[in-house]
C-alpha cells in the first residue's frame, strides 16, 4: 500500500523527490501519512478535496482486497 500511495503522489506533484509515505500499524489498522511539498498541496488535495477523497477510496479498495483497514491522512 505504501508504495502505491507513493507512486499516486509522485504522478501528481511538481516536486516528486519531497513525496514521503509514513506507515503507523496499531490494532489491526493502518494509517499511511503522505507528506508533500507545501507547494504540491493543492495538487494532492484538489478542487473540493475531490483528489484526496479518490486516493483514499483506491487505497482503500486495494487493502480490502488482502483484508486489510488502511486509511490514508495528508498531512503538511
């Protein structure tokens, strides 16, 4: 999942080498925290937060697949 999340970003962003995916396991969840450059932000998020919304439902389809919970947070 990490990797697909990071390969989504890098495609979107002017600046792919500031493109970092941390990944937090805790109680059978995982959360994959997406860092972008400040720049970049609007890129990932997009118009209405339609971008983010449409990485998390891939995201979240993909780790259903393998019956896994993973949520995705874009932080700054």
């Amino acid at each position: 999942m990490k990797e697909l999340l990071a390969y989504v970003a890098k495609n979107l962003v002017d600046h792919p080498d500031a493109v970092t995916v941390n990944q937090i396991d805790s109680d059978g969840e995982t959360v994959l925290e997406l860092h972008v450059a400040q720049e970049d932000m609007g890129k990932v998020i997009g118009r209405q937060g339609r971008i983010a919304k449409e990485i998390r439902t891939l995201i979240r389809s993909v780790a259903q697949r393998s019956g896994k919970k993973v949520f995705v947070e874009i932080v700054d």
